[in-house]
C-alpha cells in the first residue's frame, strides 16, 4: 500500500502543493490561450 504512489507521506504531503501551482497554471493558460473546447475553469467566489 505504502510503495503503491511513492509512499503514503509523500503524496499526501506533496498533493497540496502541486494542485495549487497546477491550478493556477491552468487558469493562467486558459485566461492568455482562451480555448473554445474547453469550458471556463470554476473561480472561487
């Protein structure tokens, strides 16, 4: 179970600082590089 995704701690650890930065590199792609197939990415109100 531990050495299935590089250890239990790790990921856990590691999954909220790599959703962020990828988060806003999304938003940052799709506000410069508007794409017709996708939809408008969820903004926090």
């Amino acid at each position: 179970m531990l050495g299935g995704s590089g250890g239990g701690v790790a990921s856990a650890s590691g999954r909220p600082l790599l959703l962020r930065p990828l988060f806003l590199l999304q938003l940052t792609e799709y506000l410069a590089f508007p794409s017709p197939k996708l939809p408008p990415p969820p903004l926090p109100k």
